[in-house]
C-alpha cells in the first residue's frame, strides 16, 4: 500500500503540477502557465524530478514501499502484469482516501519504466480530452505506453467511449500498445463504470485493506518518519495515538516527532483522540492561545461545535491551492476578526500546508476533507450546525475560484460517506447543500455569469454529482442559463454540453439546452461534440432525434475535411431508427465519400456500415462500391482498410467482389509489408476466391521483406503449405521472435506454433520457455486458454505455473465471458493435481451460479465428462444441465445435443431427470433432420437405459 500523500504537488522545471485528487483542475493549467492545449501529459522523468524536490513521502528515500504481498491482485508487479495482457486495456484501481492509490500507480510506473515502457501520467485536469491525447502520444512511433490517470473522476471532459473506440484503435493501427491504469475512490466507482466506455477500458482492482495490513503499514511509517517517538512512548502507544489510516497516522506521527524534536510535552489527544486530525488542530490552537480551552460536550446529541478559528483553519485549506495571500483573504470572508494570516502561519506549522512557487496545497485532500466536514457536521451527532456551515459556504462562495474548489471538495466528501455507509451525514449534507444554493442561487447566479472557464468548472461539478446536481437542474434558468449564453457567444460552450449530455443521468434542462444551442450553432467547427452527444443518448424524443440528425448531415457537408467527421457519419448510420432514417443518413455519407478528400483514419467504418445496410435501395450499395473503389485508387497509400471492408462485405454482388479481389491483390502486391495492411490479409485469407493468390504473394514477400508477424500467423495456421513451405516459416518465427516486442503480436505467433507438430524438440523447448514467459509475465486470459488447450510439452512445474495463473484469472473480476473458455480449458485438462481439480470445479460451479448465457453450456459438457466428480458436485452438475435445458432458445444453442448425449449416457440420474431429458430429445429430434450426425448420436442413447 505504502502510498500516503497524494501527488498534490509537483514539479517540472519551475512549473508546479497540480494532482487531480481533490479536483483542483483548473489550477492545474494556470499553475503550469500552459495553455490547455499545450500539453496533457508528462513524462515519468518529470514527475519524480518533482517528486524529489518536495516532502511527498512518495519515493523509497523518504518512505519504503510497503507492498499488499505478492499474492495480493494489488501488488504493483501483478497490475502491471495484469496491463500487459490488454484486456481490457485499463485496471482501475479503487482504494479509500489515503490508503495509497498515488503511491501504488507510482509503482506500477516505476516497474514498466525499468522495463521499457514510455510512462506517461495525465495533467489532472478536467479540461483534458481524447483529442488532446491523441495529438501528444499517437506520433510518438511504436512501442508501449503506460497512461496513468490518478483520480480518473476529476477528468470530467473525458470521453471513455472515444477513448476506447477511437484512440485505442488508432494507437492499435499505430503499432502502439497502450495501457491505462487509473485510480479513484470507492464513492466514485459505480459512477465511473456505468460512464459509457468504461467497461471496455478498466478492470477494478480494490487496494488491500484488511485490518492487519492497515495495522502494518501504519507501524512501517510510524517507525519510519517517528523514530524518536516509538523509542520514547513504546509501539503500543503510537500505534494507539496515530490510528491505522496511513496519512493520518503520517502526520500525526510526524506531530509527535516534532513535539519531542522541539522539547515539547506530548499533547493530551495523543492518548484520548487515537487517528483523528481535529484534536491535534484544536490543541494545537489552544497552544498557542488562539483560542479558548474546548470542554468536553455534555452528551451524544450535543455537537463539540467549532470555534472561529477552527473555522479559520478549514476554510483556509479548502481553499486550497490558491496564492496565499488570496487564501488569507479567503479565510477573511469569515465572521468576526480576521484570523486569515493566523490560520495559513498555523497550519504551515502544523505541516499540513505547504508553500510552492506562490501556491499553497494541503499535504493530502483527506487534511481538507476531514476539517471542512466536522466543521459543518461536528462529531458526536455528526448533524448540520447551521452558523458553522454558512459560515463556511459563505467566505468560499464569494470568488468563483473558491466556489470550484467548494463545489470539488463536497463532491469528493458525499462521495466518501456514501461509501463508507454514513447514508445518515450524507443526507444532512445534501439537505444542507440544496437548501443554501436555492437561497443563495440569485448572487450565484451572477457570480457564474462572468466566471469563463472557472464558471464551467463549476457548473460541470455541480451538474455532474452530489449533492447539488438535481438542485441546479431545477433552478438552472437562474443559476448557470446566463453563463451558458456567455460561452455561447463566445463559441466556448461545446465542452461543457458534450460532458453533461454525456453523464447517464443528464438533466433534461440541460439536453433540451444542448438542442436549443445546436438550432443556431450547427455550422461551429466543434460542434460535433454535442451532436455525438445526443446521438448517443437513447431517450430523445423522435422529434428531437429527427432534428438532431438533420444537424448533424447538415454539419457533414459543412466540415468534410474535419477529423470527427466519419466518426460523426458512422454514428448517423448506426443510430438511425427508421427506413427514412437509414436512407438520408447514407445518401450523406455517399455524398461525403465522392469529394475529393484528405484520406481519414475512419473511414473504412463508414464504408462498411454503409455496406451493411439491407433496407436501403440496392443503388446505394452500389454507388457505396464504386466511390469507396474511386476512394482507394485516389488515396493508394490509406486504402487496405476500405478494401478490407468491402471485402468482408456480403451485399456485393460476384462481379464486385472479384473487382475488389483483384484490386486488393493487386494492392498487396505493390504494398510492403507494414502493420495497415493487415486486416487486409486477413479479409484476402478468409475468401475462398482470393485465398491462393494472397498466399502466393504473401510467400514471395516473406522470403524478401522483414517478417510479418500476421503473415508467419496465418501461412503457420494454413494446413496446405507443404513441408519445405512451413520449415522456412517456423524458422522465420523463431528468428522474428528473438527480437520482437509487440506484446499482442508475440502471443499471435506463439499461438501458431502451438499448432505445429512438426516442431523439432529442441523447437518445441523454446516455444515452450518463450511462452512460460508471457504466463509469468502478463496473463491473458485468451492466451492462457490457448496454453491450457494446446501446449502438450509442458514439464510438471510449469503446469502447475500455467494453473496457477489460469486460476488467478478466473478469480479476478473480469467479467464472465471472458472466464468462460478458460475455465472450460482448465476443466479440459486431465494432468490436474489433486487440488487443483478441486479449484477447477470449485471455479466451475461458482461461475455457473453467477452465469445465465446459453454459451456457459461448454462448461457444463465439460463438467459432466469429468470422472472425478464428487458425488455431491455430480448432483450439482446434472441440476445446472437439467437448468440450462429448459432455458429459453436452448435448443438453438450449438451446446444443446453434445450436452444431451451426455446425460442421456449417464447411469445416475434420478426418474424426473431421466423424463425431462427423453422430453427434450423428443423436441429436438424433430426439429433436425434425420441425416444430422448429432441426431444420430442422440438416439443412440435414447431411450434412457439406466445401464447403457
């Protein structure tokens, strides 16, 4: 875990980073001094430049990592194993606040940084985009790269579905291998993956956070940053005094260190507020005389209300990171005498504020998070104390900057009650919340009318989360109609709508907005953003959609040339919900393919959706050969993708698709061998017309170019190469691998050659080491599954190594499609220990019960060929079998008859199995014709004979 401050604040050159953590986006840029298209990522040279230059306990020279254990899913060498396989591409990492996401996300980047990878980590921002990232990393040339977003919820402008449709794809054509590993807070989680995209990109990984490591980590960094203080007070009693959250225990261990360093009694709330920060702040005030001696509160429901310059103290860090002299201003805004100056001087003291190049941060956004909230909800009631909470809300609302921050900080804190079960405080808070913005909403209104980006900021945090986003909905008219209107007229309102409209439960105010902005800027350059928006929502109204697609085909004309645009015409073709629809949606893209354009990565999408289209006039399809034909003869170079799909394409007729094979041979002929070709091949390879012509080019090129990873693939896959043919091509595999780095295109290969059984022995023992290397190094569970099912040249200890990462696999959260073949293939296997059989089925049955997919059927054949069932797992197995059968469209399923002959054969089932299995034989036989090998093998053994 070992990560106990967030990555608040670092350096590059002179330029102080901000973390995304507590969502202080838009700092990020200004503290940066870069415009925000400048840059959106830096190097992980930069980031431990800044990291050195600061206190952050984030390094081993100031803190050892004190890793889950290596068996932990969260183990950093684990993650970065688990990103190698790319699937999904993401692992997000999920973990309390400070219990050491920053920390673990810097691991993991320190591993595949020695290990080669280009490590990028994110600006936190959430003016970052897709477009921004894609114009940063995709022409860096080959290889692989880590992307980390620490926080992923403060990226608000980031769209995952294009991220996964889009810049993966292009990444993928580019020969890069991108992995992303992210981070947020359980409160965020469920949000984050029901963002659309996100379920292709990320698999949750939750930190370790079971009371004994809790228990570890705290002692490794009391002893680590107290040591004076251990040797003084004993373990016992630090361990008491500081708690088992990590940064709390950090800084209140630090407190004591200092105290003892200074020659200073250690404070009382050492031994009576064990891992609390209020006390230390409040004794600490009281040290110093600030203020008065804080009694002991009668009873559970009284409230141990704050004082004015505990208020003082929470405001200042809430208004963080801001200069400091704006902050005392800040604090200043508070009732009574102006404690702004005492309060920054304090807690620098106190170490939870630190001064960078003119900018004061908090250590950790948990120092932020635990003040502002017992500020307005003080313990023991944990109830609203009014005066304090307006108090608090009025000096932070008062200049836009410290309304964002406000706005961030309350979003972060209802997200973390909500995931801790405190439903209670969290619904006070919210009441609280939305009463004071109804109140106040005229003089916020007018503050965010003139607030520019800073406005949107804080419009998107309100809009996009708890606990104001139904309150702005239902008073947006007053509160953010009059910014929306200054974006407007400023061309600057795209982003803000996109990301809304984007969110799963966008106001309607808000969508009916977009519309009405799109009725007048249809035309802008960027205002694509918003029409993909909308069509990917699935609840407008068939008015709304109408005049949405006519938006958008009016755009396309507008900006042919645009980048966005195919991928705007492929979602005009996709979405389109009617005949009419479908017909004016290709007549625009049609229309759009015939100018004379600049060749599009995207394109191909377009043509092949355009050629999938059944219910439009055949002349379409037509017209959509000859254009995308024209296309390719005028943009050579860019044309294997089209080609690709028009020949994967079933609407063409014999004489199109022999035109298209000839130009596609021809084009792979005069091509060399580079990565954009290769869907090509593939289309050629899978035609029964081109496949000898493709083959024959394909050899020829192999013998004089640079191996091709998909072509050794293919020719290795393809039975009818002859002996001399496929000893040249196994050799150029070997040779290829030696030096290979692509991680997909290894496993491709290796893949192959496990098919081979031509293989010398010598052959076979490197294949074999070659392959064990990716098992230990990046489990993927399709490739494990071809190990399992393939390699028969395994020695003992490397099965159990097989096994062991195969069941690692099935354990993990991924979801169940992608468990199904490799918990099949684990059953398939037969040279199982003892134990492992019994987690194999164990893992069988625990996947069936979560399983409801007709495709979960080769699991029970392969469940029920096994002999070394137990009694009780037989009966299991015949119970989901006798499910499955009556489950609707089983009968359909190409599981149905191998999964009936094999309960027929048995001699254990009980009479009403035995009915229901001649029942449904019975049904399917007469459903098949009587020349159906599997019909014959059913009645073979029907009637049921308990002897048979």
């Amino acid at each position: 875990m070992g990560a106990v401050v967030d990555l608040n604040l670092l350096r590059k050159d002179t330029h102080p980073l901000l973390n995304a953590s507590s969502t202080r986006a838009k700092q990020a840029w200004d503290i940066l001094n870069l415009k925000p298209r400048q840059r959106s990522v830096l190097t992980h040279e930069e980031i431990l430049q800044g990291l050195r230059s600061r206190h952050t306990f984030l390094l081993d020279n100031e803190l050892p990592f004190a890793g889950p254990g290596a068996d932990h899913e969260a183990d950093p060498a684990r993650l970065l194993a688990r990103l190698s396989a790319a699937d999904p591409p993401g692992v997000l990492i999920i973990g309390p606040a400070g219990a050491g996401k920053t920390r673990t996300c810097l691991e993991v980047a320190a591993i595949a940084h020695a290990q080669g990878w280009r490590v990028l980590h994110v600006l936190a921002s959430p003016e970052v985009t897709v477009e921004h990232l894609s114009a940063d990393l995709l022409e860096s040339g080959h290889g692989r790269i880590l992307l980390i977003f620490d926080h992923l919820d403060g990226y608000s402008q980031l769209d995952l579905r294009a991220l996964a449709d889009e810049f993966l794809a292009d990444a993928k054509r580019s020969e890069i291998d991108v992995a992303l590993l992210a981070s947020t807070r359980p409160g965020s989680e469920n949000e984050l993956m029901h963002r659309g995209g996100a379920e292709f990109l990320f698999e949750p990984v939750h930190l370790r956070n079971d009371q004994a490591y809790r228990s570890q980590v705290a002692g490794h960094i009391i002893h680590t940053v107290a040591p004076a203080s251990v040797q003084n007070l004993g373990e016992t009693a630090m361990a008491e005094a500081c708690g088992q959250r990590p940064i709390i225990a950090l800084l209140i261990a630090q407190a004591i260190e200092r105290c003892l360093t200074d020659g200073h009694p250690v404070p009382e709330v050492v031994n009576s507020h064990a891992g609390k920060l209020r006390p230390w702040l409040r004794d600490a005030l009281q040290h110093d005389q600030l203020t008065g001696t804080v009694r002991t509160p009668p009873g559970p429901l009284s409230m141990a209300a704050p004082s004015a310059q505990e208020l003082a103290c929470a405001v200042a860090v809430a208004a963080c990171p801001q200069p400091r002299e704006d902050i005392e201003a800040v604090v200043d805004n508070l009732p009574g005498d102006n404690f702004g100056v005492l309060a920054v001087e304090h807690l620098l003291r106190l170490g939870w504020l630190e001064e960078v190049n003119g900018q004061l941060v908090t250590v950790h956004d948990i120092v932020t998070d635990e003040l502002v909230l017992h500020s307005m909800l003080p313990p023991p009631s944990y109830g609203i104390h009014e005066p304090s909470a307006e108090a608090v809300f009025a000096a932070l609302s008062r200049d836009i900057r410290s309304l964002a921050l406000l706005a961030a900080h309350l979003r972060r804190i209802m997200a973390d009650l909500s995931a801790q079960t405190k439903r209670h405080q969290a619904a006070v808070l919210k009441r609280f919340c939305e009463q004071w913005l109804v109140q106040h909403r005229a003089r916020l209104g007018e503050l965010l009318a003139t607030a520019g980006k800073d406005g949107e900021h804080v419009l998107l945090t309100m809009l996009l989360d708890r606990p104001w986003c139904w309150t702005v909905a239902e008073w947006w008219e007053e509160l953010g109609a009059r910014w929306l209107a200054w974006a407007e007229s400023r061309k600057e309102a795209t982003s803000f709508l996109a990301a809304v409209i984007r969110a799963k439960h966008a106001p309607a105010v808000i969508v009916n907005a977009a519309l009405s902005w799109l009725s007048r800027n249809y035309l802008q350059t960027d205002a694509h953003r918003v029409i993909l928006a909308l069509l990917g929502r699935t609840k407008l109204t068939a008015v709304q959609r109408r005049f949405v697609l006519n938006r958008a085909m009016a755009w396309v004309e507008k900006q042919p040339r645009w980048a966005a645009t195919p991928e705007v015409l492929y979602r005009l073709l996709a979405d389109a919900a009617t005949r009419t629809e479908r017909i004016e949606a290709a007549r625009c893209a049609l229309t759009w393919l015939r100018r004379d354009l600049h060749p599009q990565a995207q394109i191909f999408r377009v043509v092949r959706l355009l050629l999938t289209l059944e219910d439009v006039p055949g002349e379409f399809r037509n017209s959509t050969v000859i254009t995308a034909l024209s296309w390719v003869e005028t943009h050579e170079q860019d044309g294997a993708p089209v080609l690709s799909a028009l020949l994967r394409a079933r609407t063409l007729t014999e004489s199109q698709r022999h035109q298209v094979g000839e130009i596609s041979l021809r084009w792979l002929r005069e091509h060399p061998p580079e990565p954009s070709r290769r869907p090509l091949i593939h289309a050629l390879l899978d035609s029964d017309q081109d496949r000898e012509k493709c083959l024959s080019i394909l050899w020829s090129q192999i013998r004089e170019n640079e191996a091709d990873p998909v072509v050794i693939y293919r020719m290795l896959e393809d039975g009818r190469i002859n002996a001399e043919q496929a000893r040249f091509v196994i050799d150029q595999a070997f040779g290829w691998l030696q030096s290979a780095n692509h991680l997909a295109d290894i496993r491709l290969v290796i893949t192959a050659l496990m098919r081979r059984d031509d293989l010398t022995a010598e052959e076979s023992a490197r294949l074999t080491n070659a392959a064990m290397v990716l098992v230990d190094t990046g489990s993927d569970p399709k490739f494990l599954t071809v190990m399992l099912r393939r390699c028969s040249s395994l020695n003992a200890e490397q099965v159990r190594r097989l096994v062991t990462a195969a069941v690692e696999q099935c354990r993990s959260r991924r979801g169940l499609k992608r468990k199904r073949p490799l918990i099949n293939a684990l059953l398939l296997r037969r040279d199982l220990a003892p134990d492992e059989v019994r987690e194999a089925i164990g893992l069988a049955f625990r996947h069936l019960d979560a399983d409801s997919a007709l495709d979960r059927g080769a699991i029970l054949i392969s469940l029920l060929e096994r002999l070394d069932l137990l009694p009780d797992e037989s009966e299991r197995a015949i119970s989901h079998a006798l499910r499955w059968l009556d489950q609707d469209q089983a009968s359909s399923s190409i599981h149905f008859p191998h999964l009936l002959t094999r309960l027929l054969r048995r001699t254990d089932l009980p009479p009403p199995a035995v009915a229901s299995c001649e029942r449904h034989a019975r049904e399917w036989l007469a459903t098949v014709p009587p020349e159906d090998e599997r019909a014959e093998d059913t009645r073979r053994n029907f009637p049921y004979q308990a002897d048979n």
